[in-house]
C-alpha cells in the first residue's frame, strides 16, 4: 500500500565523479591534507604534465596511476574519461601548479562532466592570482582577472578596452615577454599607472616589486627574469 511504501534518497556521496585538486604553485607544502587523501584515493589522476605530477606525488608517497590530460588532447580523451567515470570510477584532475581551469585546461572536461549529469567537485587550494593581487597594494575588492593576454591577434584591441577598466587588473605572463607587456601597458595605460610585478610565489626567490609602470619596467630591464609571473595593474582613475 503507498502509505506504508518507502522511498529511498540516492547517496550522491558514493557516486563517481570528477575532483579538481588544486596543486601548490612553488612549495610542495602549500596543499592541503584534504586534498592529499583526494589523490591517494582517486582511480586515476588526470594530469597536465605526468612528469611535474610525479614529482608531487612522489614527494607524499602517492602510488595512483596517471595519464596525460593538456590543452592538446583534451578534445581526444573527454569522451574516454566520461566513460570511466560513468563505469564508477572517480578520477581526479590537476594542472601543473594551481587550480584546474585557471589558464590550464579543465573547463572542457568540466563542461562535458556537467552535460553527461556527472557530479563534479573542486577542492579549494592555490592559486598564483590571489597571494600577488593581495600582496600588491592595490584595491582588491573588486578585480579583473585577465590571465594570459593574446599574444597577436587581438591584442592590442584587447588592450584599448582595458585601458578603460575602472577595477585593479590581474594578468599572467611569461618571463620572456614580460618587459614587452610593461612598455604596452605604460602606451595603453599610461606610464604613470601602479603595477606590482610578483615572480616565483612561494618560492625561495619570491620577488615582487612595487611603483609606477615606468619605475617597474627600469628595474626589470636590468634583471635576468626567470619563473612565472603575475602582473597586477591598477584600474583607471577618473578623479
């Protein structure tokens, strides 16, 4: 009879799925237990370079199989992968530092989880954009988070909108072109602008460098620029 039925809640708990773990950015220390346990538990780890994960995971005796998950194939594997995970096994993706999806790949994976009704998760963890926005000096309330701009096409259209962005933005960029993207900023922004210039986060030569466009892009000039980079700029000022 319906009135003594029972009805029983699936436990989503127990149900495969897709983790994005966060990775530290420099010091292997900056990961959180949490997400420790994530990969020694996980079915597979999905990883962007196999080589850079195996040195994590040597480091906390983590024995988990890895494959190979970048910006080159990911079109390839999705499909595999959705399948594993809807055959009941949980699997885990990481980049080579920081978080999924953050300028490395992870959307398309996530967008496809999402589509096929696969339960995805993201621990929360390191990323390069916040500690140098923070340390920066700079209003940080409210940001815009640019990541990479394009490297031609595009670019310097990019770079008139931004010229006009009221809040502090935030971009990522190589060692070898980050003189290039100062002088750009001081012609589109103007050279009296606030920058904060933070390199190598976490660790041993951590550096970041303070002052107008002009005073950043003169210091620079002088150094051999090694590690990766995060470039905090300030918005435009109306006053």
């Amino acid at each position: 009879m319906q009135g003594n039925s029972i009805f029983f809640l699936s436990d989503t708990s127990t149900m495969a799925k897709l983790i994005l773990v966060p990775t530290p950015i420099g010091n292997l220390e900056d990961i959180t237990l949490r997400a420790i346990r994530i990969l020694k538990e996980a079915d597979l780890i999905l990883a962007e370079d196999t080589r850079t994960t195996g040195n994590l995971l040597r480091h906390y005796d983590i024995t988990t199989r890895m494959s190979s998950h970048h910006l080159f194939n990911e079109h390839r594997s999705v499909p595999q992968v959705i399948e594993r995970i809807l055959q009941g096994e949980n699997i885990v993706l990481v980049s080579d530092a920081g978080t999924p999806g953050i300028s490395d790949p992870g959307f398309l994976l996530v967008r496809e989880c999402l589509k096929a009704g696969i339960d995805v998760e993201c621990l929360p963890g390191p990323t390069a954009l916040i500690p140098a926005l923070v340390s920066s000096g700079l209003p940080c309330d409210c940001f815009h988070f640019e990541g990479f701009l394009p490297a031609k096409k595009g670019r310097q259209s990019r770079l008139k909108i931004l010229a006009e962005m009221p809040h502090t933005m935030v971009f990522y960029e190589s060692p070898h072109r980050l003189i290039k993207s100062l002088e750009e900023f001081s012609v589109y922004f103007g050279a009296d602008r606030k920058v904060s210039v933070s390199r190598e986060l976490t660790k041993v030569y951590e550096e970041t460098q303070r002052g107008t466009l002009t005073e950043v892009t003169e210091y620079f000039k002088t150094k051999t620029i090694k590690g990766e980079i995060v470039i905090v700029v300030e918005g435009k000022n109306d006053k």
